[in-house]
C-alpha cells in the first residue's frame, strides 16, 4: 500500500465530511467485504480518494450517482464490473465484486471464469451482451457497432449509457487500486 490508511481521528476537516459520506455510503450499498480496518480507517479505493478530498468527493459522486441511477439489471452490472476487475488485475476490486456476486448467488464456476478473463458457457442473451460489451470495451479502441446496436436493443438508450459509464468508473478504481496498490483484505 502506497498511501497510509488514516483514522478517522487523523482525518483533516476537508476530509472528514467526505469519510462521513463515503462510510455511510458504504454500509448501505457495498457491505459484502471487508471495506474498513477495526479503527473506522477505510480501506480499498476509498483511502486514496480520501488523501485527495477534492478529487475523491468528485469520484465519490459519480459512484453514488451511478449506484443510485442504475437501470442495469444487477447480474449484468457485476459481470460487468468483474470483466473491468480482471482486465484490470485489480486484486481489491475482484475481491469486493466476488464476494457481491456471491452475496447475490452466483456460481462458483461463473466467478472463476469471470476473474480469469474468459467467457462463462452459462450466460443469457443479456449477461453475454454485457460480457462483450464490457470486453470490448476495455480493450481500448472504439466499441464495434452491433455490440452498441445490440446494447441499445437490450437495454434501451439510457442502460447502453450506463453500461459505458460503469466500465469507465470501474476502470478508474482498478487504476486508483493498481497505482497505490491496494492489498486485498484476508476473506473470512
């Protein structure tokens, strides 16, 4: 870890209302890993958005905003988010995300092949939309076509935005856990 965990009386008054925010964020939407230490310290992407209050508010923001006005069917949103992750490598964010997908009962065998960066045989027509698009996507380049068309088709306009939104905003907390690498907390 590049950055020091800071307690929470440690915390400037810059940081403070955004550690207040964030944990009660946290507790009501990504509850299913461990996301801070005994001390109240929060760990995970959350940390380094902390030394930054500035910049970590404006992540912190668009997370929420997206948690909030998520359209996405919650199957798709995690594939997605665990096709970022892998592409990724980012050991916090597959950790965070398999222990969700677990929580909302997917299979064991879908997850390995998720966080190994290949195709589950076992998905439907939307989970395999979602697969590809997120994919594609952040391979790098502009998405091909009729994965948009098919997006469009599946989703409407408004979930195609989002499914874009949600590979850039997980492919930033995979850059944010990689740059400062970011342990992976021990499971329990």
């Amino acid at each position: 870890m590049r950055l020091p965990l800071i307690a929470p009386a440690e915390l400037s008054a810059e940081q403070k209302p955004l550690y207040d925010d964030m944990r009660k964020g946290i507790a009501s939407n990504f509850n299913a890993f461990k996301s801070e230490r005994e001390d109240g310290a929060l760990m995970g992407p959350w940390n380094p958005w902390l030394h930054q209050p500035a910049i970590g508010k404006a992540i912190w923001d668009l997370t929420l905003a997206m948690t909030a006005g998520a359209v996405l069917p919650d199957n798709v949103r995690q594939i997605v988010i665990l096709v970022v992750g892998a592409r990724y490598g980012a050991a916090y964010e597959l950790y965070a995300h398999v222990a969700v997908a677990e929580h909302e009962g997917m299979a064991p065998a879908r997850l390995g092949a998720l966080v190994a960066g290949l195709k589950p045989t076992d998905l439907s027509k939307d989970e395999n939309i979602g697969f590809d698009f997120s994919y594609a996507l952040s391979r790098g380049g502009v998405l091909p076509e009729p994965l948009y068309r098919q997006a469009v088709e599946a989703f409407g306009q408004t979930g195609t935005n989002e499914l874009i939104y949600l590979v850039g905003l997980y492919a930033l907390v995979s850059t944010t856990l990689n740059g400062f690498n970011v342990p992976v907390p021990e499971r329990e």
